[in-house]
C-alpha cells in the first residue's frame, strides 16, 4: 500500500488479487494525516522490532524457557543509567564543594595563626626594645657606680693627706707648745691661729668621712639593684625564649598538619576530577548512543517506480479498428494527458493537472513532489524537481490524535462514496510500437 496527499485530497493505493484501487478522501488536512499514519506504521515497526530482538535476547538466555513477560526498552535503561550517571556527579561536585570548603577552613585557621604567630613576634620585639632599655640602664649605673667609686678613690686621697697635714700639723704644735713655754705671750696669736687652722681641718675631715659613708651606701645600693636587675633580665629573657620556642613548635607542627590536611584535599579533589570527566566521558557515549536510539526511531521512506509507456500511433497509418482503435485512442489521451503534465510542470504553473487521466494520476509520485526521474524521453528533461529525504518527524503525541481521530472518520462509511475504482486493463499481447 501507498499513500501520498495534495492540497484538497489524500490518495490511497493497494493492489489487491492483481487489480490496483485507488482511494481518494477529499480534506485540507492531508500532509497532517500522511504524517500521522508513517509516524503510526513507524511506531508499530518500532514495537515489533524490539519485541522481536527481547525475545531473542531471551530465548538464547534461558533456553527453552518462555520468556512471557517483555524487557522494558533500551530507551528505558539508556535514560536510566544517564540519570545514575548524573546523580553520581552531583555527588561528586558534592563533595568537591565540601573539600573547597574545608580547604577555605583551614585556610582561615592558617590565617588566624600567621596572624598569632606576627603578634608574637610583635611582643617579641617589644620585650627586645625593653631589655635593650633595661640594659642601658645598667650600663648607665655601671657608668654612676664607677663615677662614684673614682669621688671615693678622691675622698680618700684627700682625707689622707688630711690626715698627713693634721700629722703634720699635730707636730708643728707640739713644737710650737714646746717653744711657747720658751716664747714669750707674743706668740700666743700664732697659736690660736694654728687652733683654728686645726679645727678646720678636723671638720673637712669629718665631712669626708661622711661623704665616704654615704657614697659606699650609694654603691651598696647600685650594686644590689644592678645584680637584682641582672637576674630579672636573664629569668625574664630565659623565659621568653622558651615560650617563643615553644609558640615555633606548635605552630611548626599545625602548619605541617594544615600542610598534609590541605594535600590530602587537592589529592581527593584531583580524584573527584578524574571521576567527573570519566562520567562525562560516558554521558557522552550514552548522549551518542540516544542519538543513535532516536535515529533508528526515525523511519526513512522512498519508493523507486518502473513506468514503461506505450507509444502513440495514428489511426490511419495503422489502419486499426474495433477494439484496438479504442485501444490506440486511449493510449494517445493518456499520452496527450502526460504531455500536458510535463509542461506544466516544466513551466512551473501553479497547477498541474494529474487527474485528467488515470495515467497521470498513478504517476503523480513518479514526475512530481521530490520525485526524481532516472531514465526519461527528451521532453521529460525539462522538469526539474527538488528530491529530497522522507524522514518522519517526531511529534508522536500530536500524530497520535490525528490517527486516532482519522481511524474514527474513516470508520464512518460515507465517504466511501467518493471513492474511485481504477482497474489495470491491459491488453493479452503487448504492444510491440511502445516506447520508453
């Protein structure tokens, strides 16, 4: 059976028992309903196709057992596994986002301890400058305490030549008492002057004893406060040095562990990498294969049509009559017909008159549409037509209502009464004059 449609009409033709018919449906709809009915011959060649390949499938798995339950489609397990394979990669774009996260903890944490460990090189410093103060101090006291030590060395000094002069002086009036009782009372002036002289002296020597006193307690108390300052320093110094250490260890170690944390990430990110390209490596062979799927779903279609003609003759050359007269006329309206198509279709009119003649009208497919013609007569190279693919689209919901609907209209029975017969009469001899 074939089918083909017009702009007013949808032509239908069977042979049947050796005679060919011809239906014709007058509707504005006939590209619509040859559509629908390839899309619902290629859906039932669809079903039984896979009916046909999970029984096979089945009978060389189990052997002779029956298999009466049917396998769901390959469609069915394609889209399947391609839902697996995306679920699969959400989870792995899942935890990719999870170790990007940890690594930006851990970074943070870094942070933070870079930031602690500046401090403490900040307070480091400080304690520096402090101690580089404290020992200025000490050199400072060093300086006073050996300022004082060169005043006392002086105060010495003096008082013992004090002591020399009152040696000296003690002497020089013993003398001068010895020779007083000699001298007369003039010299008793003299005397008292040197009385005088020699209480001086005796009050200057006082004076540097104290001031000797007081300089030796100014050291005792440089010297107690220098050597106090000295071991606060060094318990201070000491003490900083273990705690900064100690601060470099713990550090030392976490940035090891942030270190080794943050290459466990990046090995387990790369890892998640290489799984997520090898599932879109496979979701794109499964893409290519629903490809494959949806163009083994596409059915295309092309008929190929052997059309030998009669050649025309004239009656009074031929001399014939009765039967083969009306034989003769015939063939030359058929041809009169066809030539009439071909210039119409060589001058690209709007019309092209096919039903004129039944020869036409079965050879519609075969001189127009996207039809092309291999082996033509000189007058048939004028018709230049567009051939093209018969490929069924696939709007199967939209299909399917118009062959449900078209399976109604054509269960109705009036419009059988537009139907026409067209039998294939042909002569018992063939015509020895046809021409190709």
């Amino acid at each position: 059976m074939q089918f083909g449609s017009s702009n007013t009409a949808v032509f239908f033709k069977m042979r049947v028992a050796g005679v060919l018919h011809i239906f014709q449906f007058e509707t504005k709809q006939g590209e619509e309903i040859c559509v629908a009915l390839q899309t619902h011959i290629n859906d039932v060649m669809l079903r039984r196709y896979s009916k046909a390949r999970s029984a096979a499938g089945a009978g060389s798995l189990n052997g002779a057992i029956p298999n009466n339950s049917s396998k769901p489609p390959n469609m069915e397990l394609y889209e399947k596994h391609v839902q697996d394979l995306s679920k699969l990669i959400e989870e792995s774009q899942k935890n990719a986002d999870q170790l990007l996260e940890e690594l930006r903890v851990k970074q943070r944490q870094e942070e933070k301890m870079q930031e602690e460990l500046d401090g403490l090189k900040e307070s480091l410093k400080a304690d520096k400058q402090n101690l580089d103060s404290v020992t200025s101090d000490r050199d400072r006291l060093r300086s006073l305490c050996y300022e004082k030590d060169k005043e006392l060395q002086a105060a010495i000094l003096d008082k013992r030549n004090m002591e020399s002069r009152m040696a000296k002086l003690s002497n020089a009036v013993i003398e001068k008492t010895a020779k007083k009782d000699l001298a007369d009372a003039g010299n008793r002036q003299v005397t008292q002057k040197l009385e005088d002289e020699l209480k001086v002296c005796k009050y200057e020597l006082f004076a540097a004893n104290e001031t000797i006193k007081s300089l030796k307690s100014e050291i005792m108390i440089l010297e107690q406060n220098l050597s106090a300052l000295e071991k606060r320093n060094a318990g201070e110094i000491s003490s900083l040095q273990w705690k900064l250490e100690q601060e470099r260890k713990v550090v030392k170690s976490e940035a090891n562990e942030l270190e080794r944390k943050l290459e466990g990430c990046r090995q387990e990110l790369l890892a998640a990498k290489a799984t997520i390209s090898a599932k879109e490596s496979e979701l794109v062979s499964m893409q290519n294969n629903l490809k494959e799927l949806e163009e083994l779903r596409e059915m295309k279609e092309g008929m190929l049509s052997f059309v030998d003609l009669a050649g025309s003759e004239r009656v009074k050359k031929s001399g014939s009559t009765g039967s083969q007269l009306k034989e003769a006329q015939s063939i030359n309206k058929s041809l009169s017909a066809l030539a009439d198509v071909i210039s119409a279709l060589s001058s690209g009119g709007q019309h092209t008159p096919y039903r004129n003649h039944k020869l036409t009208m079965l050879m519609s497919d075969s001189l127009g549409g996207n039809a092309k013609t291999l082996m033509y007569a000189s007058r048939v190279r004028s018709i230049v037509n567009d051939p093209s693919k018969n490929v069924s689209s696939k709007e199967i919901a939209r299909l399917k209502k118009l062959v449900a609907y078209w399976k109604q209209q054509a269960g109705k029975g009036p419009e059988f009464e537009d139907l026409e017969e067209i039998q294939d009469e042909r002569p018992t001899k063939e015509n020895g004059n046809g021409n190709r």
